[in-house]
C-alpha cells in the first residue's frame, strides 16, 4: 500500500511540474497580452557567434540581430553560418545599430528581408540587395534617413507597408517583378 501511494506521489509530483512550465508561460502572457510565439519544427537553435545572433532551422540561418563591433563602417553579411545558407536577416537585426555601419553588402543566399530588419539604422547610406531577394517586409528600411539611392532588384516580388518611411530616397525604380505594394510603402 505504502509503495502504491508513494507511486501515486511520485506521478502526481512528475505532471505537476510538467505542467508548471506551461501555466508560467500562460501566466506570463496573460499579464503582458503578448503571445509566446511558436517556433517552427525546422528550428534548431538560437546562438550568437562574434558577429551576429541567429536562429538556426534544418537547411537555413537566419540572423535576427548585428551584433556591434565598433569601428566598422561597412557590413557584409556572410552567405552562410555553421554550414547552412542564410537566406533570412530577421526583424529589427539592424535595428538603431548605435555604431557608424553605412554600408550593408547582402549576399545572393538571402531570399528575405523581414518586417523592420534595417528600422531607424539612419547612418546606413548605401545597401546592396541581391536579386535573389523575393520579399522585403513592411517597414523594413524605414527611418533610414541617410539613405538617398536604392535599387529594387528583379526577383522583388512583395514589399510590405511603410518598407520605405521616412527616407530621403529621390528615386526609386520599382522591377516589374514585383506584384504586390502593401498600402504606404
């Protein structure tokens, strides 16, 4: 009887604490009203190497922060961490870099360029993106006051509202690749 209670414990304490790190997170966004988002099946890891933090996922990296390094002027983000392509610079991964980084080389592996990646980087006076580039998301280069010229390359194909606020662009040349112009781009 002793051992068949002890059992019962036993099971009882297991899914209790199981269960605890689930109503933590319930708890957690009942307070602030954010949902934890779920990561994709894809999704390995989240790590930081002395450049970037990234995410990776089964056949692809995507950098979700630039780290600061002082001194550097210009950025060229690598085509591929740890073995595996990047093909994604995440949102808010250049967000008010605090450094004197005007230059930005995005290789050929990136296919998107998510929701405000580059927000308010407003010394970064010239970027490269690659035709391989199919998505810029909404707000993207927004704030990026010190940039002048741009080229949307072919391969474009959507580009989110408000990608371009608040830039001093004087022209723009959209490919006609692109066939969606979410509202204020």
């Amino acid at each position: 009887m002793k051992r068949i209670l002890l059992l019962t414990l036993v099971v009882m304490l297991c899914i209790t604490l199981c269960s605890c790190d689930t109503i933590l997170k319930k708890a957690k966004s009942m307070v602030t009203g954010e949902e934890e988002p779920e990561m994709p099946e894809d999704y390995i890891a989240t790590l930081e190497n002395d450049e970037y933090s990234y995410e990776l996922y089964d056949d692809y990296v995507k950098i979700i922060k630039y780290l600061v390094k002082d001194g550097d002027s210009a950025v060229t983000i690598p085509s591929e961490i740890d073995g595996k392509p990047v093909t994604v610079i995440g949102s808010l991964c250049f967000h008010d870099v605090e450094t004197d980084v005007v230059t930005v080389n995005i290789p050929s592996s990136v296919i998107t360029i998510e929701e405000s990646a580059f927000y308010y980087a407003d010394k970064l006076t010239s970027i490269t993106i690659p035709d391989t580039v199919t998505s810029i998301g909404s707000g993207a280069f927004s704030g990026c006051t010190s940039i002048t010229d741009m080229t949307i390359p072919e391969g474009v194909t959507s580009i989110g509202s408000y990608a371009f606020e608040n830039v001093n662009i004087t022209s723009l040349v959209f490919p006609s690749s692109v066939s969606y112009i979410s509202d204020y781009a």
